[in-house]
C-alpha cells in the first residue's frame, strides 16, 4: 500500500522520510520548482524578508531541515553576507547536495552543515539568534519536541519562523489545490524522478499536519510569544512567527 495511507508508527514514519528524501536530494530542487509552480521562491523570499537578518557580522541563524541550503544563501544574501548560517537535516544527501551549492556561490564561509535531528539538536542553550524551518517540521516524527528544541537553543529575544503547507482558505482554490496535489504530483514524481510513492507520501503528511491556528497553539506551548501567521497563496503555505522573550 501507499506509504501515506495507513498509521506509521513514529519510528517508522522517521524511515520513511529519511527515505524519501535520500531517494530525491539530486532532484529536489527541480522538484520543487515543478510541484509549487514556483511559488516556493516567492515564499522562501517573502519569509526572509519578514525575517529581516541584521547586515551585521556575528548573527547566527540555525536553519533546521534545511535540506539543499535554499533558505539559509537567501538569508545570507539579505544580510550582505554577514550573518552566519547552520544547516541542520538528519538527511546527509540533502546536505551534500546544499554543501556543492554553497561552494558553486562562494559561501562556504558562511556556512556550517550539520548531520543531525531536530528533535535533539548538538548545540548548547541560547546559541542562535534565529531559527527557521521551511517544509521541514511537518516531517518531524514530535512536532513538540522539536519545538521545544528550537526554544531551548535560541537566545533570549530570538525568533523562530516556521514555513510549512498549511490549509487552504480559499473556496475553489481549495479543490484546485486537492486535485493538483493528489493527483497530479505523485504522477509527475513518476515522470520527473522514477517514483511517485515519495510524493503520495509528502502529500499526505501536508493533510495531517495542524492548521494555522492549531499550529499557532503548539507553537505558543513551547514557550514562544507574540505568535502570529501570514498565509501566502490562499493559505497553501502559512508562515508563523514567534519570540523567545
Ligand atoms: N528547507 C528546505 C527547503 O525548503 O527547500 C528543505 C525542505 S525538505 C521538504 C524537508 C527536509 O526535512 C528534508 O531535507 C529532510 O531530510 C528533513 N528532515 C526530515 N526529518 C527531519 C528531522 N527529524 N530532523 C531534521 N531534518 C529532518
């Protein structure tokens, strides 16, 4: 049966993952383009820019999940190359994939890529003074503990932002959205990158995961405060924003 379909155990359902992302690291990004029509450029933009990262050197960004780097050169860039980026994924494909591009745009000093998992991340309390994770957190196996995780190892005053799919706001868009997802992109990861199980996969964990407000809730039980969310695209994707005050 289709990975997504049935009730995995937490254990299982960090397998799987890990399997999924070993399987399409050489091909992600494309994938990425193909599947969010490329609408995850303007999110991952619109989500640094809200981030705003000080042009100043010793700010420190712990981009968790961060896969092949997308998140961490914007952040890089929009700093001026001054802030310095940790690029955490339990994923060693993802990251060596993130650790060529970075070297291909000359950041490699900016960057540190890190082997590990979120939901115990090898950092010492109070070491960043950001945290972000772009469609990465609804893969965690405990959302919560991840969370708590990011609390823990920000500084005081630091912020987390979390990107993810998110639910659909929009009448029409809605159904449009559940066609294209359910049927067309499984058929593309066919096409594109010789399976789509991985895809059927990744598409029902964005139907599990919490809604805006839920999400919001969990986010404040870690400790964050003044949580808020922007939804980008009628609620396809939300970001949600939080303090460590
Ligand atoms: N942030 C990148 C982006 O937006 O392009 C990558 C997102 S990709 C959809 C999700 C990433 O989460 C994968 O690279 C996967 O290896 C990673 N991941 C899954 N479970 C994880 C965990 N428990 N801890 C850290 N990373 C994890």
């Amino acid at each position: 049966t289709a990975y997504g379909f049935r009730e995995v155990g937490l254990g299982e359902k960090q397998g799987l993952v890990n399997e999924v992302f070993h399987k399409v690291a050489g091909r992600y990004d494309l994938m990425n383009d193909i599947m969010s029509v490329g609408l995850h450029r303007v999110w991952k933009d619109s989500m640094v820019a809200w981030l705003n990262p000080p042009k100043r050197p010793g700010w420190r960004v712990l981009d968790v999940a961060g896969g092949t780097g997308d998140v961490s050169f914007r952040i890089i860039e929009a700093s001026q190359r001054n802030a310095h980026a940790t690029i955490l994924d339990i994923n060693g494909s993802m990251l060596g994939v993130g650790q060529d591009r970075a070297a291909k745009r000359g950041l490699s000093e900016y960057t540190e890529f890190v082997e590990a998992n979120a939901e115990e991340l090898p950092f010492e309390d109070e070491t960043f003074d950001a945290y972000t994770i772009a469609f990465g957190i609804r893969n965690v196996p405990r959302i919560d503990v991840a969370l708590s995780e990011a609390y823990r190892v920000l500084k005081p005053g630091g912020r987390i932002l979390v990107l993810e799919f998110s639910e659909v706001e929009m009448p029409v868009l809605d159904k449009v959205y559940e066609a294209w997802s359910f049927n067309a992109i499984p058929r593309i990861g066919d096409l594109v990158a010789g399976d789509g199980e991985p895809y059927r996969y990744l598409v029902e964990s964005i139907r599990k995961f919490p809604d805006q407000k839920n999400f919001a809730a969990m986010i404040e039980k870690a400790g964050f405060e003044r949580v808020t969310w922007r939804n980008y695209s009628g609620g396809i994707a939300a970001l949600h924003s939080g303090w460590k005050l």
